[in-house]
C-alpha cells in the first residue's frame, strides 16, 4: 500500500515549483483493444501498438520522473529493469517487482488499496455495474475477484487477454484530467463525455477514501450540477451543463487560478468554480480563458504551458499573431467579422474583493505576462516560445502532436515530445538545452549527469504512438506536491 509519509503530501501552488509527488496511470491493456470504428468514440485519435507505446515510449517518461523524484527506486538497477528476463515487472502495478514509489504513484496501487476495504469494493463494483449496465451475475463475478486482479479489470475493462467485459478506458493515462491540486485543496474535475466517466467513478472513491488523501478529505471539492438540471430542455441543459477537465485548469500561483472554457469544460462550470472557490477563500483570483470550442485545441494546455516563471510555451494563432491574420482576412471578407470573432481567445479575470468587476485581457501573452511579473515577481522579461517557431504550417502541426504541452519537472526543465522539431528550435533560440530520453537515462545511471545541475532544458521524449492519443506529459500527470516558488 502506499503510505502517506511526506510532510504536506498534498499542496501545489504554481507551474513550475520542483515536483515531488504526482499521479500517473502507466498504459494498461485497455489500449491495444481499441478498435478503429470505436477510436474516436473512446476519445483517441488513432488506434496504438501497445507494445511500442510502452516499452519504448511512456517507460521513459516513468525512468525519468523517478530519476527526478525517488532516485533509490532506480539508481544504480537500470540494467536488471531493462534486462529480457524482468519482461518488464517494474512498470507493472499488478507484479510484486513493481517500482511501487510513493513519489511517483501509479493510480492502478491506489485502486487496489482500497478494494481491500470490503465495503469501498461493494461500493465501486456496484457503481460501475450500474454505469456499464452489467448483469448481476458478472457484478458477483467481480465481487470474487482479488483486489489486484478487479483494479486491473475495471480499468482495462478486461477480465483476462480474451475477454472484455466494458469499453476500455484509454485516457485514463491522462490523469490531469481526474483532479486538480489547487494548494492543499484537490477539485474533482467532470469529463466531458460520456466514455470518461468510469475514470471519473474509479478516482471520486481514491480521493475520498485512500490514506494519502485522509488528512485533506475536507478539502476535496466537487461542483454539483444545476440544481434543476434534470428539468431543463436539452438545449438549455447543455449551457447549464458542467463538464470540468483538468487540461483545463492552472495553478499559476498561490492566488491565482486559470480556468479555460473549451470543447471539454464548459461556461457554466467556469462559473461554478469561480464561485465555489471564492467562498471557500482557496484563490484570490480566477482568471477564465475563454478559447474555440475545436478538438484541435481541447483544453488550455494544449495551447500553452509555462516553463519558467518568466517563459511560456504558446501557439501563437492563439494570441497577437491571431490579430494578423485577422487584418489579412478583413481585407478579404469584412462581413466575415462576427463570426472571427467567436474564434478569437476571450479572457476575464475575477477578484475575490470584488468579483462582478472584472478586468479583460486583449492578449493572451498579455495574461501570462502580467503571472510572470505580478504573480510569480519576475524582473526579467517575460518570453515566448510558439509552437513551431510561429511558422505555418509548423505551428499547427506541432501543436496537434503537443508542442505546449509540457510538464515541469523543475523551473526550467521540461518534458516534450521530440517530434515537434520546429518548436524544439525555438526553445534553442531562447537558450535551452535539449537531450533526448534516451541519453538522459544513461548519463542519469551513469552518474554523467546529475539531476540537480540540469538547468533551462526541454527533454525530449519518444512519441511515435503516445502522440496518437492527443496527449502530453502536462496530461499525464497530476502533480499533488510541488515546492513553493
């Protein structure tokens, strides 16, 4: 079981602060039983080959975040994890060879940790019973499962290789879309569609009944539906509707909250947790980015991330370069303008002293400009670093294969896909170093880099498969404790 042994184990307060703890799900075997005609139903973009996307792709990712954060879990045992005959147990939640850190959790240890807990197991069984309208002879069937053997299956929805039971949950590695740490406070988040909502079932039970999240289980908050949802017309009902995703949601700093209003979360669940969080004093302020409902961009941090206190990675479309092409296209098509408009980025921010008076930002980089010198105090001047270099068609590719959306491991140093070549050259331009996983892990066990000295560097992942998915390393993870800044 994973104990709660770190002081403060839950408490993030920006972007950027060292990592300490996070929640990953490593790729289950949900993932290679996604079918082409079901794809975009289960909300991935292509089908993957399993094998590729782990062992040579998101293994990486787990290497190098315990490298980061729990050193003692791999330092000096690469060469018997990496060995043939392991066939791979470390990254296994299911085998006693597990890497099982309490740095680095795997959500697949907490699940099993509480299915311990007759009555939680009674309680999860029926719930994803009735969500996936099982017969009652298959919910007894589940009951007589062991603990590892039911977290496994109600992930992967397979009881063994042969035979599914449900749909796979396949975005379940995006664990930033489950919760959001906001200080000592953890925001549940509601997926926007339907093939998400066992994850949101299975993680609701985690947090309120792990041991890591007892102490703050009065801090865990969830934003209930229109109180008459249930009676509005369906029209209505979707503007009433809340659908929350992490990818949606920044904590830039100790009083400051972005929230973005997207495809997957909406404007009426903005406005819920502006006012939830408010009156329970969590944020003196949130700011609301309002960005095209279009599954090019999905959430906010798709569109951008920040890798310093005074750097940000953005595509560039989305903020003053958008204001250009707009020009061009007026003296095209002037009577084209309201509809521009609806593409453009909308940006509010509210104050807790004084909420109906808000202050607007015409830019985005004027937004993220105003974190890095007022928030977070930056006395150097604030940088950008677009997707592509702000070349088309550069910047939209590279954007589709999740060029903004990285994850900080420390101030300076980040997790990207190498695939993104364009964009990696403007993070040249600016001055960062760049090295390939596959190099890092070796200098890292060799002893030929030391984690503490990396500085202002974006490391490179494999990303062939995991960039079929629509997913970065800022959506594979859930950081729950990160260093103040």
């Amino acid at each position: 079981m994973i104990s709660n042994n770190v002081e403060n184990s839950i408490n993030v307060t920006s972007e950027i602060g060292t990592l300490r703890r996070l929640l990953i799900h490593s790729p289950d075997s949900g993932l290679g039983k996604v079918v082409p005609s079901k794809a975009q139903d289960w909300l991935f973009e292509d089908i993957v080959h399993l094998e590729t996307i782990r062992k040579k792709e998101y293994d990486y990712y787990v290497k190098i975040l315990l490298y980061f954060l729990d050193p003692q879990k791999i330092k000096g045992k690469l060469a018997q994890i990496n060995a043939e005959s392991s066939n791979r147990n470390f990254f296994k939640p299911e085998k006693p060879e597990f890497h099982n850190s309490d740095k680095v959790i795997e959500l697949q240890v907490l699940l099993t940790d509480i299915l311990e807990i007759n009555d939680i197991k009674l309680k999860i069984v029926a719930s994803v019973c009735a969500l996936e309208n099982c017969t009652y002879d298959l919910q007894n069937e589940l009951m007589d499962l062991s603990e590892v053997d039911l977290a496994k299956t109600l992930i992967s929805g397979s009881m063994d290789e042969d035979r599914m039971i449900f749909a796979p949950i396949p975005n379940f590695i995006f664990t930033r879309d489950i919760g959001i740490t906001i200080n000592n406070y953890i925001l549940l988040n509601k997926a926007a569609k339907q093939a998400r909502a066992r994850e949101s079932v299975l993680s609701k039970y985690i947090f309120f009944h792990h041991p890591i999240f007892a102490d703050y289980r009065d801090n865990i908050i969830e934003i209930p539906e229109h109180f008459h949802h249930f009676l509005l017309p369906n029209e209505e009902n979707q503007d009433r509707k809340i659908t929350l995703e992490g990818g949606d949601v920044m904590v830039v700093s100790k009083d400051h909250l972005v929230i973005g209003c997207s495809e997957r979360t909406s404007l009426y669940a903005c406005n819920q947790v502006v006012k939830t969080l408010f009156k329970k004093e969590v944020v003196k302020k949130v700011t609301v980015v309002k960005i095209p409902k279009k599954r090019d961009f999905m959430h906010i941090d798709t569109v951008f991330t920040q890798v310093k206190r005074n750097v940000w990675v953005m595509l560039g479309t989305l903020g003053r370069k958008s204001d250009a092409i707009n020009v061009r296209m007026t003296e095209i098509i002037e009577e084209m303008k309201d509809i521009r408009k609806e593409d453009k980025t909308q940006i509010m921010q509210f104050k807790i002293e004084n909420p109906l008076e808000p202050t607007y930002f015409e830019y985005l980089e004027d937004l993220l400009d105003d974190i890095s010198r007022n928030d977070l105090g930056s006395t150097e001047e604030t940088k950008f670093i677009y997707s592509g270099n702000n070349k088309f068609p550069y910047d939209a590719r590279e954007q589709w294969t999740d060029s903004c959306n990285l994850v900080c491991i420390k101030e300076g140093v980040v997790l990207g896909y190498d695939r993104n070549d364009k964009t990696v050259e403007a993070f040249k331009e600016n001055g960062f170093e760049t090295i390939h996983a596959h190099d890092l892990v070796e200098k890292l066990e060799n002893g030929e880099i030391d984690t503490e000295t990396i500085a202002d560097t974006i490391i490179l992942m494999p990303s062939a498969e995991l960039s079929r998915a629509r997913g970065g390393f800022h959506c594979m993870s859930m950081p729950i404790l990160r260093d103040n800044v």
